[in-house]
C-alpha cells in the first residue's frame, strides 16, 4: 500500500524546543518511524498537507525537509508498520477506556449525580474523536473504548431521567401544515425550525406570531403539545414526540439536543465546545436587529452545518469497519501545494 513519509534534519545548533517541537507535531498526527528521521503516515489529504507545511517550517528554521511518497515497502516492514500504528491507537483507546471507567465510578457515587462530570464528559469525546481521526487500521481497542464512552454517557444522562414520556406521533399528520412560534427566535426555536423542515415537512411554513389561529400547530409556546416539558426543551419534546433521538434513534441529533438544552434552559447538564459559540452567534444575530425572517433564514443552515458536523463526531464513537480501500500513488518525492490565500 502507498505512503507519505517526512525525512528531515535541523542545524547541530537548533535549540532543544525546536527539535520537541518538531517531534511532537509528527506525534500529534500519529505518526511512526521505523528508520532514522524518516516519519511516515497514511497517503490521506489531511496528512499530505500537514508534513508540508511541516516540511516549510522546518527549512525556515534551517534545516533540510523532504517529504515522499513511497508506493509500497517491501517484505515484513509494512506489516511490522501497520501492527507498529494499530498497538499506538491500542494503548491510547486502553487509558481512554480506563479514564471513562473512573468517571462512571464517581458519577454513580456522587450525591450530585453526573452534572458535577459534564465538562470531563466533554473532554473524553474530544480525545475520542482525535484518537479515531488517527486510527486508519482500526485498532481493536476501539470497540471496548466506544463502549467504555457510552457507558459515561448513560450514567450521565441519569440527570434527566425522571423526565415524563412524551406521547408519539406520525409525521404523516403534519404535512403540509403551517406552524407557529414566539417573535424573535433564538435557539430553541431555530433548531426547532430546523428539525421540522430536516425530518418532518420540508415544506413546513412558519409564522411568528402570539396566539395561535385555527389550523396552525404551535410550538415553544406555554401549554402546548410541542413546548417545554418535564425539563425538556421544545427541540427536544419534538424529538421525543417523532422518535429520532433516543438510545436507538439519531445519535448526531442527541448530541445536538445536548446544546440546545444548554443553551436554552442553562441548567449546566451539558458543557460541549459548541455551545459558547452558538449562543454568541445567536444572541449577536437579535443584538443587531435582524428580523425573525432573516434569522429564521441564516439560522436554519447553521443549524444543518453543526448537524453534519456532529454527525461525523457520532460516527467517529462508532467501531469502525475496515473497508480495504488502498489509495493509489508513484514512488518519489511530492509536489509540495501552495498556500492559500488567508
């Protein structure tokens, strides 16, 4: 199978954090050196790019960089190699999975429950997700750390578990229907907005409005079917109510119904990256004036955008399954990009 491979040297008078500095960039993109000062890496976009501008930066400070593609190595080494990446992932799976097993030992002998373990949820999915983008054999630690990370989750979720069941419906029922919702959308109402267009009516008409008129279904309203219930939010009674999220439903749309939660009701059961800057971009959007229209219409992409981006978080928590694909390239040295205009 084809490589990228870095081979490089810095001056004999480059200075100690120079070399570290060097070392760990190659580390954080997982990669292996089986001879010398050669480094190498899987063929993909992201790694190509990364030793080249790796490679600039070490001929800046004075040193010699070159980066290769190699079309296959020969006899035992690639499979030394690949056995050399997947034990690399393995041991970073095994102290994630051992850090997941702690929190849901304290967590379940917190008098505080999990809300107190949010944040350190929120930090173990990060180092999830860095180590899954890296693992391009798929390592068998995988599996016992996504299960190890979903055990957390479900302890932590315990917080909201008295939560009455909402009734079910058919979307069937509320096609071609126009809903109605408070002036001045924010959150709630946006990625309610949102949800009824992505998975229920993409025709669905929305008009901002005080009281309902005959016909129209109301939403984050007080005392209506689709509102704030049993210390859920509006997005997520509407998820509830058409069966998407859930253990078994939508897992980029539990993610998302974490930050709206949050941002929403405050109530700090969630602490995920996203929601500082989602609340500052939608409060800015009604600082400014802007009509509920124009929310509504620069809202509802955003929403789709962290919907795709959340999606690909989910999948990352998933076991991988090894695909066979093998990324075609020539031995010899890569034409290195130019840089983009900032």
């Amino acid at each position: 199978m084809p490589w990228i491979g870095l081979s490089y040297s810095l001056p004999a008078g480059s200075s100690s954090s120079r070399r570290v500095a060097v070392w760990r960039r190659l580390r954080q993109l997982g990669a292996q050196s089986p001879a010398g000062s050669l480094s190498i890496l899987p063929p993909t976009d992201e790694n190509v790019e990364a030793l080249h501008w790796l490679a600039e930066e070490i001929e800046s400070a004075g040193g010699e960089a070159i980066v290769l593609r190699v079309e296959r190595l020969e006899g035992a080494a690639e499979g030394h190699l690949i056995a050399a990446f997947r034990e690399a992932r393995n041991e970073e799976y095994r102290q994630l999975a051992a850090e997941c097993a702690e929190v849901v030992e304290q967590a379940e002998a917190s008098p505080a429950g999990g809300a107190p373990f949010r944040s350190r949820l929120e930090e173990l999915r990060r180092r999830f997700a860095e180590i899954a983008r890296l693992d391009a054999f798929q390592a068998p630690g995988r599996a016992a750390a996504a299960s190890a990370l979903a055990r957390v989750e479900a302890a932590l979720r315990g917080d909201r578990g008295g939560a009455p069941d909402v009734p079910c419906v058919e979307a069937a029922d509320y096609k071609g229907r126009r809903w109605v919702t408070r002036p001045r959308p924010h959150v709630d109402r946006l990625a309610s907005i949102w949800l009824i267009r992505r998975f229920i009516d993409p025709q669905a008409r929305v008009r901002y409005g005080d009281t309902p008129r005959r016909g129209e279904v109301p939403f984050d309203m007080p005392g209506v079917q689709f509102g704030h219930h049993g210390g859920r939010c509006t997005f997520e009674t509407l998820i509830a109510a058409f069966g998407l999220g859930g253990d078994s439903g939508d897992p980029a749309l539990n993610l998302l119904a974490e930050i709206v939660h949050e941002i929403d009701l405050g109530d700090g059961t969630s602490a995920r990256p996203e929601i500082a800057g989602l609340d500052g971009i939608l409060r800015g959007w009604l600082a400014t004036g802007w009509s509920d229209t124009a929310i509504e219409s620069a809202g509802v992409p955003l929403f789709e955008g962290l919907y795709g981006s959340l999606a690909e978080t989910a999948a990352a928590a998933r076991p991988a399954k090894a695909d066979g694909a093998r990324l075609g390239a020539k031995a010899g040295a890569a034409k290195r990009p130019r840089r983009s205009p900032a």
